[in-house]
C-alpha cells in the first residue's frame, strides 16, 4: 500500500516516480497534482477596515481638533465691568492631534513563467500555482494590517481617569458575592456582575463628566456611537450560561455580537518590572513559559541557529526566541527591529518588541471613530528579466502608525 511519505519537506528531492513492480526499468506516472488555493479564510480584518481613512503619499497628514466646554460667571446688573464691551476673553488654544501616514512596507517575490513548468503535469495546474503564489502579495499585506490593528487595540489602554474600569470577580473574601461557588453557578454570577458594571458603565456616558476621554474635557456621549470588542474568552464564557436579564438593559446584550478578537491579542507592554526572578523573563533573559505568554507585537525575521523564522505581530516567540533584554549589548547586531540576529544564548530581542498576554481583559469600549488608521498608496508591479525569463513582483503600501484618539473613549474594561 503507499504511504504519504516526508519527502515533501522544505526543498529536499520527492521520489515523484514508482519503479513498476515487473519491470523495474519503467516507472508509473504521477495522475494529478492539486494546488491548496483556499489557504487563507479569514484574518478578523473587520477593525481594520472599520477604522480605515484615505491617504496618498508619504507624510500625509489629518488633523483633529478638540476644546473645552466654557467657564459660566455671575452676572450682575450694575457691575461696572459689565459695562466694558471691549473686553477680550479668548477661548483656550484647542488641543490638537495629528495622524500622519509615517510607515511603508514591501513584500517581493520571483516567479518563472517557463522553467518552473518542468515541475508540473499540465499548464493549467502550473498557472494555478503561479497565480496562488502572487495572490499571496495581497494576502500578506491584510495578514500584517489586521494583526497590527488587532494587537493594537488589543494592549493600548487609555490615560483618561476612568479608561480602565475594572470588574470585582474575586472570591476570596466571605464578603464577595462569588466566595465559595464554582461551576456553572459561578459563571452565571460573573456574567451578572460583568453585565451590571456595563450596564452602569453605560449610563455614566451619557452623562456629561470628565472620565472618559485623555484631555479631560467635558464630553457626553450616544451609546450608538461606541463600539465593543470583546476578548473571545470572556464572551464565550458569557455566552455558556443563559444571559441574565441584566444584560438586556442599555442594550449591553445587543454588543455581544459587534466584534470579538482571540484572547492572544489582548495584553500589555512587557516592562523591566516583568524581569527577574519568579518572573516571565528570568535573571538570565530566558523566558519561563510558566508566568505567561510573550507574543510579537512586530513583524520581524530572526535568525536561531542559523535557520530563519518569521513572525507577524501576535505570534508567541517562546518557539524561535530564546531570550529577551531591555537593551542591546555591544556586538549583538543593530537596533533595527527588522535585521535582528537572535544566537541561541543571545539578548537580542527587545522589551519593545514583545508583549505578554493577560487574561484580565473582558473587552474594549471605544468609540467609533477612535482609531484612525490611514492608508496610502498600494502599488503592485514588477520586473521582467530577459535574460533568465523569471519576473519579480513587488507589493507595496503605506500606512500610519496605529493611534487613538484623545478625545474620544478608549476603555479597557478587565478583571480586578
């Protein structure tokens, strides 16, 4: 019987012909070849194309403006100042923050039109590899814009006084509502309290307060104009037991459904306080794989042992990197995150380009419009060479660097 054999692994030779079994100077031919053309199904770009804005070139740049509320003071009648009509009182300078397309990218590739086509049985299953291979141009360029966004989102929490609001789900004390149950009972009580804190939470922005954006300014907002996004841990948790009538109020139970994100993407920003011991970077700059999951948060080649591994933004690196550091030492590559070197006892990749993944965080609440992500130019083109008949293709695109809006919510809502 035939076996599927590793043969087809990397670059190594397939033994693509049988000997036949009578006579061994003839050998079987292969009947078909397949193509895997469905590889890609989905890449939770939905928040990236939400927060998309048009731009054009290099240095492009979009302006917000925002102010205050006004300062009211008695009137009185007779007030010799009330007399003044030339009087100044100038509004306050309004804050003002910018996005700015600052970051292009490129993904290449050679393909032959002619040599390659040894290799296959017919044109037809040859021109469908060619075409799946450039197809992969456009699919690296989503895969990159959403785990960019994703991750983003997914660790950024607002400096506003109330942009993390957090969730009393202990039960350590004889006083806490979740001591001493566990199971579905316990699930159900924290999907209570989860929707009851939302449901408060709800109320409070639409009332005209201070807490919620960075600036400070007295803002209101309409519950239409936010957005969730939910750690799909949580909702799913949520949704294992029967919705508790809380949740139907301020139409908290309608957001279940907005945008949910795998747990992996939800973190925050690895610091020294992370290093040491009992913590997830050991004193030698290994990383214990007990105290949490460090995931990539750019997209970076590195070099272990001299193979080459690549991470998207979100992998975890425990498989391809074996140390971390809070700087560089002399003689341990460049500080360019897209040419490091990473040796198998080696401190070469940095704090900043890592974060550790929390289980903490229930989901986001932000508004609508709070994370502009502008877009450039995409070109795709390339380059015949007439001499080897092969030709390069070449995507490129730009794009500016993920931020929120000050003026608008940004909540992180989590686990206290």
């Amino acid at each position: 019987m035939a076996v599927t054999g590793n043969f087809n692994y990397g670059n190594a030779r397939s033994p693509l012909l049988n000997p036949n079994h009578i006579l061994g100077s003839v050998f079987n031919m292969i009947i078909s070849q397949t193509v895997y053309t469905d590889n890609i199904k989905g890449t939770y770009h939905e928040l990236v194309d939400k927060f998309r804005l048009d731009g054009s070139l290099y240095g492009d740049t979009k302006l917000w403006y925002a102010s205050d509320i006004l300062e009211s003071e008695d009137w009185i009648q007779d007030d010799a100042g009330e007399l003044n009509v030339l009087a100044i009182k100038r509004p306050d300078s309004p804050k003002c923050q910018y996005v700015q397309i600052d970051q292009f990218r490129k993904v290449w590739i050679t393909v032959d039109s002619y040599r390659s086509k040894a290799a296959w049985s017919n044109a037809g299953v040859f021109q469908q590899f060619t075409s799946q291979t450039l197809a992969w141009l456009e699919d690296t360029r989503k895969v990159y814009e959403s785990r960019l966004i994703n991750c983003y989102i997914g660790k950024t929490k607002s400096a506003a006084d109330r942009g993390v609001i957090k969730v009393n789900l202990d039960d350590t004390t004889n006083g806490d509502p979740l001591y001493g149950i566990t199971g579905e009972e316990k699930n159900r009580m924290e999907a209570s309290l989860i929707g009851q804190a939302l449901a408060d939470l709800m109320v409070d922005l639409k009332d005209t307060t201070r807490d919620f954006n960075d600036y400070g300014f007295m803002r209101s907002y309409a519950l239409e104009d936010l957005m969730f996004v939910w750690n799909a841990a949580w909702v799913n948790k949520i949704r294992k037991v029967d919705l508790p009538s809380l949740f139907h109020q301020q139409g908290v139970v309608d957001n279940l459904d907005e945008y949910t994100l795998p747990a992996r993407y939800f973190g925050r920003p690895v610091t020294s306080s992370d290093a040491g011991s009992g913590k997830v970077i050991k004193t030698d700059g290994t990383i214990d794989t007990t105290k949490g999951t460090l995931r990539s948060d750019v997209e970076i080649t590195v070099t272990v042992n001299s193979h080459d591994y690549h991470l998207f933004p979100g992998d975890d690196i425990v498989a391809t990197i074996t140390s971390i550091g809070n700087k560089r030492t002399a003689g341990q590559g460049t500080t360019d995150a897209a040419a490091v070197t990473v040796g198998a006892s080696s401190t070469d990749f940095l704090y900043s380009q890592v974060y550790l993944e929390e289980s903490t965080c229930i989901c986001k609440i932000m508004h609508k419009q709070a994370v502009p992500f502008m877009s450039a130019f995409s070109i795709q083109t390339s380059f015949w060479n007439a001499r080897n008949l092969s030709e390069n293709q070449y995507l490129i695109w730009g794009f500016s660097t993920p931020c929120y809006l000050y003026n608008r919510p940004f909540l992180t809502i989590e686990k206290k």
